[in-house]
C-alpha cells in the first residue's frame, strides 16, 4: 500500500474543518491509505474544539502554541508525517479531495515523485475570478520553468503530491506565501520523474476569505531565483 500523509494546516477555520475532513475522509483509492494530519496554528475560534468533536477522521492533531503562519503549519505537518507522499490540504475547500485520485495516478502508474495539480491544464471546470491572479501566475510559472527548465503550467497551485523523502522540513526556512517555492524548488532538483494533471477550483473571492495579494508575488520570485543561485554556487 502507498501512504498519502494528508497535512491540513488550520487557522481560524471552525466553519469548514469539519467538512474538509468529512471529505478527506470519504476518499476510497485503491492501493493507497492516508495519514490524515491536521495543524492547528494557534486559532482564536473553536477551530481546536471542532477539530476534536471529529475524531476518527484524523490520524494526528498538532496544536501549535503561537499562530506561525501556513508555512509554520506546513513544517509542522511534514515532521509529523509518516507516508510515502505528501499533500498539503488547505482546510477552506478551495482544492477538493476528491481530486487525489487522479494526482496519484502517475504515482501508481509511473512511479512519479512529483506530481502538480494544475486549474489550466483543461480542467473540468474551474470558478472565474481575478484576471490579474491568472497573470500573475502566468509570469510565476515563466519564472519558475525558465530557472528549473521544467514545463509546469501551474507552479502555485495548491496541490502537490511529493514524495516525502525529497524535501526534509529541517531544511526549510522561508514560512510565507514564498515557501512553496522553496520546496518545489528543491524537489524539482532532486526528482526524476515530474507529471502535472488537471485539477477543477473553487476559489474564493476577497469577500469569501480570499488572502493573497499581488505584492506577495515579490518573494514568491525572489525565492525561485535564490533556490537556482544556491544549486548553481553550491
């Protein structure tokens, strides 16, 4: 059996923790278990409480003593984790679960270590939202193929399954909107075998919750440039 460690950092999210682990939970996929991981970083709700009352859905409940951001959470996660692979599950529902099973079909079909979910790889459908969001990413993922010579479509979508040898949490630094850089940086360095399938998104308007803004698009870049200048130097 391949082990999916499923991480769900959580902040403030006592309105939809208990349906993202309703679904993950639901997810039946032949040949894989999952290691469902939920990080509680410091929420002020009753994130904590709604998160206990559904016990049974979750194999580890971490609870972190200050509110460190995602990729504080994220750290956290991937030292609890124990599977073959890793997926960060926002806990907002913005990526659905049922999404793993096509992202761990080149797993089980082609040993892949990487594998991107990408909303514009000829999605079944995806929510319209903000323009200047697309091109954003556009210009992110240029950045990103160009410095890794990869052909990625997507670089900041919210689902990466990876193998978790590849990147160790010790190693990790950055803990902003910038840290997926950094580990996708890194796996893409040291991974073989790179797929990308198409993923459905609901994504959220600013009215909805929605957080990231343009100027977070500067370390995001800064981050990818510097990963490149360190193999290259190294």
């Amino acid at each position: 059996m391949t082990v999916l460690s499923v991480v769900i950092p959580a902040y403030n999210e006592e309105g939809s923790i208990k349906k993202v682990l309703t679904v993950v939970a639901a997810q039946r996929i032949p040949g894989v278990t999952l290691q469902v991981i939920v990080v509680n970083d410091a929420s002020t709700d009753r994130t904590a409480e709604v998160v206990k009352e559904c016990a049974g859905m979750y194999q580890e409940f971490i609870s972190l003593p200050r509110n460190g951001g995602k990729g504080a959470a994220v750290i956290a996660g991937l030292r609890a984790a124990k599977g073959d692979y890793v997926v960060v599950q926002d806990a907002d529902l913005e990526y659905n679960p049922d999404e793993y099973a096509g992202l761990l079909k080149p797993v089980l079909d082609f040993k892949a270590e990487l594998v991107m979910g990408s909303r514009f790889l000829a999605p079944p459908w995806t929510r319209v939202n903000y323009f200047w969001h697309k091109v954003g990413n556009r210009v992110i993922t240029l950045l990103f193929n160009v410095l890794n010579n990869t052909t990625f479509t997507d670089v900041y979508s919210g689902y990466i399954v990876f193998r978790r040898d590849l990147v160790s949490p010790d190693e990790l630094k950055r803990l902003g909107w910038d840290q997926q850089s950094e580990i996708l940086s890194r796996i893409c360095a040291r991974a073989r075998y790179i797929y990308e399938v198409p993923i459905s998104y609901h994504g959220r308007s600013y009215d909805e919750g929605k957080k990231i803004r343009a100027v977070h698009a500067l370390p995001v870049m800064w981050t990818m440039v510097r990963e490149r200048l360190a193999r290259l130097f190294a």
